[in-house]
C-alpha cells in the first residue's frame, strides 16, 4: 500500500512537472496524460484485490521516457526520467497478499480455481 | 464473531454493509459535486467555487467539450453517481449471490464512470490549459470507488462460474434463482 500511495504522489508530482521546469507544450501533454494515468492505475492498486493494476504503471511510465526523449528539445527531462524510474521500480515490487479473493481475477479463466476447489470441499 | 454469506475461499463477504456503506456515501458526495458543478453550467447559479486555478473552472465548465453532449456533461456524471448509490444500496448482505445481476450493473456503473473522469481530467490541461478544483475531487472520488466495488462483482463472477461448471443455468443465477443460489455454495 505504501508503494501506491508513493506512486501516486510521484503521479502527482508528474503533473506538476511542467510548471516548475516550464515546460513547452509538446512536452507538457504528456507529463498531463501520463500523471493522471499513473495516479489512476496506483490509487486501484491501492486495494489488494487489484494489486495487479499496479504493472499497467510500467508501460505508462516508460512512455513518459520515451516522450521526453522525443519531444525534449532544449528541455531539462530529468525530473521526468527520474519519476518515471521510481514509478517503474515500486511498480514491480511485489508484495504478498494476505487474502486470496477465492484466486483473484484469474480464477475466472482457471479449470479448477480455489473457490471452486473449497465450495465442492462444503458439499 | 463469524460473518454469514462469505464466498468460497474468501476471508470476508463483499457484500457487506460495511463494504458497501462507505461507497454509497462517496458517490452520494459526487454526486452532489456534480449537480452543484452541473447547475452552473446551465446557470442556475451564477458563480462555481474554485480555490487554486483561478477562472480554471469557469473555462472547463464553459468549454466546447462539455457541450458536445445535450445535456451538461456534469449533470451525466450526477446521474452515474445516482446509478452508483441506487445499485450501491439495493439488496441484503447475500446479494453477490442472491442477486449477481445487481452487483455487476453496480460494477459496471462504477467502472466506465472513473474511466470518464479520467479522460475528463486529462482533457483539461490537454485543450483547455486550465484545471477545475472541483472536477479533479469527482475524479478522484470516482476513482476510488473501483477497487473496492470490483471485489463484490469478483465475488459474484465466480459464483456464476461455478454455478456454470455445475451445469445449471447461468442465465436464472444470473437473475437471482433462489434454488440454485441454494444448491450452489
């Protein structure tokens, strides 16, 4: 949970990027897409059940990268890259869960998932 | 003490009051948000609030983007919160089983109404240049709702899976049929 609430900030920070480096609009649009996405996939991981919404944070991250890369002109980038790089590495911190939601959303496309598994136990 | 109406393989029921009360409250205070945001645009009230980006709010709330639909596009979003409350409050501490239909129309209100309100807030800076205090709390409240909705729908998906891999009619759990929800755990 820590993690999340860590990239979220970061999401924010993101967004907050172009104003403190004074960013042309080019480059500013995707510091706008990206922070909100990031803040979005983090908040929903926030929740253990969703933990795994957690690595849709990646691509979006490294397309901030690559972005800023592309679009930098005489910009400075590296507050950009170097947010990008703390939501990738927290983003793929894995952390156990303590529940197991009857085997999560892929239960739903197992043969024999742990719902099943324990409801024919009952019977 | 033990809870009744756990699902298989869970440590808790997703159905709960608990679990659904707070959701409830947080959609009932966008929704409000919404409707104070949404009568402005029509001008029921001359002047929104907006404490940190200046005349940010009156641009969004004036802007071309939300009129594209008919109706003001903060009064559209009132009306996914009111969905939100209504599927949020109907049935008992059993409906991820008693009444799957429900849950996941609660999930389905709950799911595209975020995602809207992401785009809504990327589209602010994107091609407005201006931020709105108000829009980004309904986003973020629509946001928070997701995670802890998407459990009960969970809860509920998997009931319908095994009542399929039993070989009754998903279609009659999917509507609440009272045997099956009965014979199936």
């Amino acid at each position: 949970m820590r993690l999340q609430i860590v990239n979220i900030l970061t999401g924010l920070f993101i967004m907050l990027i172009p104003y403190l480096w004074d960013y042309h609009k080019e480059l500013s649009v995707h510091n706008y897409i990206t922070g909100p996405l990031i803040i979005t996939f983090a908040i929903t991981a926030l929740w253990e059940i969703n933990r795994n919404a957690r690595w849709l944070n990646i691509p979006v991250a490294a397309w901030l990268i690559i972005s800023s890369v592309l679009f930098r002109d005489d910009q400075v980038i590296y507050p950009n890259i170097i947010a990008a790089i703390v939501v990738i590495i927290l983003s793929a911190i894995k952390r156990k869960s303590k529940s197991i939601y009857g085997g999560g959303w892929r239960s739903l496309f197992q043969k024999n998932p742990p719902h099943m598994q324990q409801a024919n136990n009952k019977v | 003490m033990s809870q009744p109406y756990i699902p298989p393989a869970w440590n808790y029921n997703p159905s709960t009051w608990g679990q659904r009360l707070p959701l409830v409250i947080i959609a009932l205070v966008g929704m409000f948000i919404a409707l104070y945001l949404g009568a402005y645009q029509v001008r029921w009230i001359d002047d929104v609030w907006e404490p940190f980006f200046g005349d940010g709010s009156k641009r969004i709330l004036n802007s071309s983007i939300s009129k594209i639909l008919p109706i003001p596009d903060a009064f559209l979003g009132a009306f996914g919160y009111f969905a939100d409350v209504v599927t949020g409050v109907i049935g008992r501490t059993s409906r991820w089983k008693t009444m799957p239909w429900m849950v996941i129309v609660f999930g389905v209100a709950v799911g595209p109404l975020g995602m809207v309100s992401i785009l809504l807030v990327i589209s602010q800076p994107v091609f407005l240049d201006a931020w709105c205090s108000l829009c980004l709390l309904t986003a973020i409240i629509s946001v928070v709702m997701i995670s802890p909705a998407m459990d009960e729908m969970l809860a509920s998906l998997q009931y319908l899976q095994r009542v399929k891999r039993s070989g009754l009619s998903v279609w009659k759990a999917f509507w609440g049929n009272k045997e099956i929800a009965n014979q199936i755990n």
